[in-house]
C-alpha cells in the first residue's frame, strides 16, 4: 500500500477547503437569486392586490351608478304609467259606480297629504296617493306601478284605510279603490277583485277593466 505523505494530505484538505467555499459561494448566489425571486415575488402579489382592489372599487362605483339610473328609470318609467292613467281616471270612476257619463268632476295627480293629528317624536305621518277622481259623492283612489306585485294590494288596503284620517274632506263619500299598470297578472287580478279592487291597464289609449263580469267595487 503507498504511503499518504503529508503533502497529499495537504492537497486534499486544499481541495476539502476551496470546494467547500466553491459550495457556499454557489449556496449563496442561489439564496440571493431566490431572495430576489420572492421579493419580485411580494411585488407582482402587492401589485396584483393593488389591481383588485381598483378593479372592485371601480367596479362597485359603476354598480352604484347602474342602481342609481335604474332607480332613476324606473321612477321615470312610473311617472310615466301614472300620466297615461289619470286622465281617463273620471270615465273609468263612472263606469264602476254607474254614474251619468255628463256627471263633471276632478282628477289630482300625485296628491300628498300631512297628518293633522299628533307627531310621532316630532315627525310628521305623510300619505301620498298617485291618483285621484272625484265625482259626486265617490272618489275612486288609484295606485299605478311598473310591474304591480300581490304584496303591493295589502300596502294599498292598508293607506285606503288611512284616507279619511288625511283627508277629512272625504269623510262623507264613498271611497273606492284601484290598482293599475300597463299589465298586471292574472294572479294578481283575481286577489285584488277579492279585496275588492277595481283592476285596469292601459290598452289602446284607454283603461280597461280586468275585474271579472258582475264584479262589484267594495266601499272603504
């Protein structure tokens, strides 16, 4: 067997040491390439992070602006309904409550009303009707919407029965009531002429009555 002198175990340990250091130099590169890599990494993230939130203000900004038109429309779209109703609102109080077609009255559109009575903690009850016939001794309320839902009649029932407390004036006459649209459910129909409800959409440039042959108006 060769003897190992002390010049080849230098060599070795030499070579031992500068591998090692070759090892760590490259350890090191790669620990600051991958250092780079995750902070490149936390940039692209807070940026991205930076994107979104943009992008979801923007984007509620933009649902906002839609709701606030929409509503807008809609509003529009109800003003509308309720002008192409009421000048026909005489002609249609007539033919529920079989009075002469000579028989003059009056229509009010949009009409609002304070409470006279006591304020609940200061606040004033307002009543705001959308339209409203008089002639002789009745008066034929109307409530127009869009799109006219069944939980819409027990809200309407439930102002009809208020109307006289707004409107002492009306105390004496014979109150009638009905809902409108340009088209309204069958369903809807037939629960509002059970609670006694004159039902009527726009045709032709007239209201048409929708309630069933025979119906008869209740008196609120």
């Amino acid at each position: 067997m060769a003897e190992i002198t002390t010049d080849v175990l230098q060599q070795a340990l030499l070579s031992l040491i500068q591998d090692t250091k070759e090892s760590r130099k490259r350890d090191k590169i790669r620990f600051e390439r991958l250092d780079q890599s995750m902070a490149s990494l936390a940039e692209q993230s807070k940026k991205t992070e930076q994107d979104l939130d943009r992008l979801t203000k923007e984007t509620d900004r933009q649902i906002k602006q839609t709701n606030k038109q929409m509503g807008e429309l809609s509003a529009k779209m109800g003003t509308l309904v309720e002008d192409l109703v009421s000048p026909d609102m005489l002609r249609l109080l007539r033919e529920v409550a079989h009075l002469p077609e000579e028989m003059e009255g009056i229509i009010n559109v949009r009409l609002q009303r304070l409470y006279p009575g006591p304020r609940t903690n200061g606040q004033p009850h307002m009543i705001e009707l959308d339209a409203v016939a008089e002639c002789g001794e009745y008066v034929l309320i109307n409530e127009t919407k869009n799109t006219f839902r069944p939980e819409y009649v027990a809200d309407f029932l439930k102002r009809l029965g208020q109307v006289r407390d707004y409107f002492p004036e009306y105390r004496d006459k014979q109150i009638l009531g009905a809902v409108s649209s340009l088209r309204i459910d069958p369903s809807v129909v037939k629960h509002a002429s059970h609670q006694g409800l004159v039902v009527f959409t726009v045709g032709e440039g007239l209201l048409q009555i929708q309630n069933e042959e025979g119906f008869q108006p209740k008196r609120f």
